[in-house]
C-alpha cells in the first residue's frame, strides 16, 4: 500500500461532520435533439458500465479512521458502481431553484471513507428538459482545479462524438498528482511540498514570507471582521448563475482594467449590498483571496502556469460608488502581482503560503472568533474551455464549481468560464449566511451599475 | 441550559461518520381522491408553515463537537423548516425500488449537529402516485420506539381529519423521557438509569447478570461468528417490505406458537438462504436479540409495558427444514420468557443490558474481529396501530422501520405492524452485506415453506 503523504492526509484529518473537504461540480447539458425522456437514466447506465475505472477514482484510505495523523492510500479493485453513481431527481416545479437545494444537500454530507471518494449524480426532472450531473470528490484525491480541469477532459468539442466517457473513466489523469495548482487550499499543500513536511511549513513559509515582506517594504491589507468570517457549521447552502463574458469584457475593456477586476468588482458590489441588507457591512474595506497563477510573472493572466501563488486585494466595499470600487480593485491587484513579480517562485508560494496559513489554524478553539480574518472570501477564477462542448452530443450549458467552507471562511466563491459565459458558484455555510443567493441578484446589480459608466 | 445526561450523549459520543446514530422511519401514504400533482408540494409546504415546533424538536446539543464527553442540550428558537422538511422525487421509473435507494443514501448521511437533530422528506414521483415520508431523527433525542410512535400519533383513525400535524408539532410530547423502551440501544440506556451512571453501569449491571445466572442456573445461547457481525462502513442499504398478518397469524396458531415466533422463522429461513447464497452459513445455529416488554411476565406479549428486557433467541439456522427451525425457534423463545418470568424488573433490565453491553465495546480496534459476537442479527419488532389510519386524508400504506447499523451488527431487522400488515425495514452496512434486498425475497420463501405446513 502507498503512504500517503501529509500533503493528502491532511485534508482527512482536517475533516469533521462540520467541514467537509470534498470539491465538486454541478454541470447543466442540453439533450441532443431526440433524446428521449430515458435520457438520464440510459446516461447513469453508460456511466455504471464500466470497469475501466483509472486509479485515481480507485484509490480509498486504507485506514479509514485515520486519527493517527498518517494513512495509506489503497486500491478498489471492484467498484460499487450502484453507490458512486446515483440516480436523481429534482421536485416539482422542477426549477434551476430545486436544483441548487439537492445541491445543497449532497454538498453537505460527508464521503464515506471505507471505499474511493468521489460520488456523481445525474439529475432529471428540471421543467426546460436539461440534465444536471453534480459531482463530487475528496480534495485528499484531487484539489478543486484539477477536478475542473478533470470534467473538461471527459467532455469533447465534437457534437457527434459519441466515445464520451466519464472523468473516472479517463485513461491517463495525471491529476491529484504534481502540477497546477490555482486551488487555494492546493497552496498549503504547495508550500508543504516546499517545506518538505507539514512540521516544517509553518516556520520555513513564514521565515521567507518575513524576509520578502521586510525586504520588499509590502502591507498586507487588513481584512476587518464579519459575519462571513466565523466557525461553520455542517450544512451548505449553493447559488449558481452564469454572465455573459462579453458584458464583463466590455466594461473591462472600457475601464481600461481586466476581466478578473471587474469580477472582483461584482463580488465586490454585491458583498456590500448583502452586507448592507443584513445590517453587517463593516466601516473598512473588506478584501478577497484570489488564486493568480505564476505565469502572470510573464504577464500571461489567462493560461495556468506550472504552481501558483495568491494575492490579496482590497475590495474597496467602503466606497459607494461602483467605478470607484473598481478602481480601487484594480489599483490593489496591480500593486499585489507587482509584488509578486519580483519574487522568485520559492519566494511567491512561500508568501502566498503564509497569507493562506491562518485557516489552518481554524479548528483551533476561540481562534477564528478572536482573531483578525486574513482576508474576507476566497474569489478564485478557473480558465475553461473557450468552445462548445459536448458529452456525446449532449451540450454543456453550464459548469458551477461547488467549493469549500471553512471555519473563518463561510463562503466561497469560484467561477470557471466556458464560450461566451462566467459560470459563478457560490457555496456557503447555511447557518452563517442566510439568503445566499440574493448575491447572485446583486452580483448582477453591481455588473449593471459598472455598464452603465463603462458599458 | 439543562446538562444533556451521559444516557443521552453516549449516542453522540458513539457516533462517526461509519456509525451514524440515528433512527428513521419510511411510510408510504395514498393521497386522498381528488388529489392532484401538487399534493406533495402541499404537503412540504403544510410541514414548513408552522413555528409551533414542539420542544423535543427544537432540542440542539449546545457544544456540537462534544469531544469532552459531556454537553448540554439547547434550545433553538427558529428552525430553518427549508432545512428539516425537504421535498424530494424519486427518478425514473419511479418503484419501490428507487425510492429504496434514496432511503439508503439519506440513511448514511450524518444529521448536523449545530441544529436540531431531525429531518423529513417528502417524495413525490412513485408511478404508482403513492407519497413517501421518510424522516430521521438523533438516538440521543427519541429511541427508535418513541419515534416509531410519535409518527403514529401525527396520524388519525377519521379519514376526513383535516387537522394532522407531522410529529414535530405535536403538542405534548413524552417522548425522548423515560418510558417504553423496546428499543434495543434503549437498553443500554435503560440500564445506565438503573446503574446511575455510565462508569457504573458495567460492573453493576455484570454483577447482577452474573448472579441471576448463577443462581437460575441460565446458559446464553452462544452466537456464531458470521458475515453480519464485522464491523462496519459508512454507506447502508435498506430493504422494506410488507406481509399480511393473516398469513403469519394462520401459521402461528396451527403450530401453536407465536405471531412473533413465526417473525423469528422467516428471519430464519431468509438468513440461512441468503448466507448459503454467499458461501457462508455457520456451522452452528444463529441467534437473534428480541427485545420484549416486561409486560411479558403478566402474559401480555402485545402491550409495551414500562420497560423492557431482552431475550437472545436459538435461531435454528443450522436446520434445514423450515417447521423444525420454528420448533427450535418457540422453544428457545420460551426458555428465555420464562427466565425473565422469575425476575425482578431490575434484574431483567440488567441481564438484558448484559446481554447487549458487548456491542458498546464496537469501536475498541480489534474487539468485533476477534471476539465472538454477543449475537447475530438484532430482530424488534414494534407493535403498530390495529386500524387504518391517515394524514390528513391520505391513507397510511407502509410504516418501515429504519434502524442502526453497528460494528458488529451489520443489519438489523426492524418491524411494525398496522392494519391488515407487518412492515419489515432491514438496514445493512452496504459494504458488508451485498444483495441486501434478496433477504425480502427468502423472507417470503421461508413463510410459503412454513404455510405449506401450518397454512
């Protein structure tokens, strides 16, 4: 049996009924023109079988337990197809509504350890004939990105190819494995692979981070208190909804800043506007942890380098005025990857680490109710495909990620792109944050407040 | 905030996510005439539309992490009904079958302690238009018993009542105090009562069982190690279905044994087919826990009384014809009565909670594995209503039983009884007991073996 490094366990130990650390996706597809209503369950058989699954999506804990800090990864030789892949349907009225409550629910609950972490569910019954396929894997197997990147994989830019398979029965997945990193909980794991061991990350991280941030004269924002930065409880909450990239290219390009600033812009508006609405927005400006890959050093912001590192930017939610907060947005994140420019990688992941390390310490009792938030939400952006793509013929209408929460981290907010639209997911911890998904009725304000100055 | 007794935290303390210690219940309604598709939405809606929670539903633990061995029980103020009352649809084609499986996955998954520790769905999309209810509940709030009975109580014998509630707006409930307690988990419980507290009830409660057994001269039937008695995963199965009593009634009175002696036989019968199915029929007979109401000692066998024994059962497993093992199976029942006949109440409930202390020894690594189980299936069977009864106009069609899976009990068969029927509920560890459903199948054969005697 192969050890499993601390970099995979410690997503095991790190987990509780509370805070589940698997990742997942909910994927919107057209039937092709003349399916027929057993569209879904002849796709849920197509997925069973087979048992050509790649060893990625056999590998289980071999201690299941596992209290004792280290385990070893095994290998399912028989996969219990019934159990990973489920049936589903949505209730009556059979809305997008409906939808994002199953989601909700089958976020929340926990993979069972005694066999290979991952589940998927195909859903039917929505009211406008599409299917819903929600997945979800353990980030001890694979971080958010690579499972992104895994479900892009099993798709095709071919409307008529019809040798489609699922990500698990994917021949060769590199992913779980070294690679790209954009996942912001993959940065801890980066730095630990840096330091060598988990014993070693936190002083070795924070010896380099001292040095670059006194050598190079850098302030941290400070991210203030609020009710997004509190202990989880156990249950989720999921919004979802995608934008059209040419609404946020435009303003982009008009504003003269880029397509992620004026993501963080929407966030940004919409924050305060919940914020306001709950009575909770605090006096200073709040800030966002945003993945950026290290390929940025060379200016290119929208392929996936080899590791990442993240900055933290001022999401200006102090300033009434949308333009202005998109200034501000975009001034921050300059300074932030200018800083990081400078750096060499060792350098970048070690402080990127660094400003990633306090939701370590999240399980700790008390920490995350009395000290300082190290920013205010996790806004990441995963690069799609840039076409149309199909699952044997079924085209792919949509690809939300389904993220974690975490103590001190009550939502989470990641988006991937695919042609012509942003695909926002938004997962939150149910108890802390009430009524999610009005952010997805303000993030829409805010894009329209920014058209109407930059559209 | 009152202080949460070490009877009612040891379900919390004893719970992970491989031994999820909640009890559930699957009933089956044929909505009134004239009830259109909305009724099940109706019916959600009904659920949810009502702050008049009873206490007992309002009750959370205080410290939901409870690593400290004690805590308190709190009481939440406003439930969040959109969380406790799902509403739910099975997928295509729309069987029992289906709607099984989603009562095995809502079975695995653990309740989140940071609310109260309840939920209910209501499934709408059987073909056969009949609506599903299935809802579970925490052993550290209600024993399987009172649950099993507070759902009964949510129902009316008029079938034009109008005025049902669900369990949880029920205005005076005992339930989850003192009482009945023909749960089997409720004897551990019981016997912690009868022993003060839980560091004292294992020398008491072996001291008075070792008396009783000395002087009644009494030898325990000795369980066979078995396929059933492993520890277990965290994933379940469930299997449900129903029996006319009138067919078991026929068998037990020409045999002249009892209803639940013939219970015992089909559980039997299915046993010894299913384990010769797997390879893996014990040379030695099988034996069965029974827990019986002490009501017993006065004759009365279907009346619970104040509270209850248990009795371990020969199963005749090792019998191939089905009329000896029903033979074996009354006599070793009787036995058993009758050594409860001549003790006091205390002394029963310390030689059953004997009897069943082996299972809280589960989680020490090792002890199911080599120790010989205390017994091999656990079999309770818990009397129901006599007449039909409904919901608000929809008429109650199946009442199973979901009950717990522990380390080495990896099923238990549970079963109600209600006009005209008795309504099995096997849950089994998925893991370890593959095929579950096929013990409904040899359940069925084993009755038609014994009608072909006594019918």
């Amino acid at each position: 049996m192969p050890f499993m490094p601390p970099t995979d366990s410690m997503f095991l130990l790190a987990e509780t009924r509370e805070h589940p650390m698997h990742v997942g996706g909910l994927q919107l597809f057209v039937p092709p023109d003349g399916a027929g209503p057993e569209f879904a369950r002849e796709l849920v058989e197509g997925f069973r079988h087979n048992d050509e699954v790649s060893p990625l999506f056999r590998k289980r804990p071999a201690d299941p337990v596992g209290l004792l800090g280290t385990t070893w990864w095994t290998q399912d030789d028989v996969i219990d197809f019934d159990y990973h892949v489920r049936h589903s349907a949505v209730p009556q009225p059979g809305r997008i509504r409906e939808l994002l409550q199953l989601t909700s629910r089958w976020h929340s609950s926990l993979l069972d350890r005694h066999r290979p972490l991952w589940e998927a569910h195909v859903v039917e019954g929505l009211a406008d004939g599409r299917i819903a396929v929600y997945s979800k894997v353990h980030h001890s197997m694979v971080d958010g990105v690579s499972a992104i990147r895994l479900m892009q994989k099993s798709l095709s830019f071919d409307p008529d190819a019809t040798d489609c398979v699922p990500p698990w029965l994917l021949k060769s997945s590199r992913s779980g494995g070294g690679g790209r990193r954009l996942d912001p909980f993959g940065l801890v794991r980066g730095a630990a692979g840096v330091a060598g061991d988990v014993a070693g990350l936190v002083p070795t991280s924070l010896k380099i981070a001292n040095e670059v941030i006194r050598d190079g004269d850098i302030t941290l924002p400070r991210a203030p208190r609020t009710m997004l930065n509190v202990p989880v409880g156990g249950a989720r909450r999921f919004a979802a909804q995608s934008w059209e990239i040419d609404r946020i290219q435009r303003v982009a390009k008009s504003s003269a800043t880029t397509l992620n600033d004026v993501v963080l812009a929407m966030v940004s508006g919409a924050l305060r506007d919940y914020l306001l609405e709950q009575n909770a927005l605090p006096d200073d400006p709040m800030t966002a942890m945003v993945p950026v890959s290290l390929a940025l050093r060379a200016g290119d912001s929208d392929s996936g380098g080899n590791s990442v590192g993240a900055i933290i930017v001022n999401l200006a939610t102090d300033r009434e005025n949308g333009s202005t907060r998109l200034e501000e947005i975009a001034y921050s994140s300059k300074q932030a990857k200018r800083i990081l420019g400078d750096l060499s990688p060792t350098q970048i992941l070690a402080l990127s680490a660094a400003q990633v390390l306090p939701l370590a310490f999240g399980p700790v009792p008390g920490y995350v109710k009395y000290a300082h938030p190290p920013f205010n939400v996790i806004v990441s952006n995963v690069p799609g495909p840039k076409e149309e793509m199909y699952f044997n013929g079924a085209r792919l209408d949509g690809m939300y990620p389904v993220s974690i929460a975490l103590d001190g981290q009550a939502i989470n907010i990641t988006l991937t792109s695919r042609k012509g639209f942003l695909d926002f997911g938004i997962i939150g911890c149910r108890r802390s944050v009430p009524s999610l998904q009005r952010l997805l009725l303000h993030l829409e304000t805010a894009l329209a407040e920014l058209e109407q100055s930059w559209g």
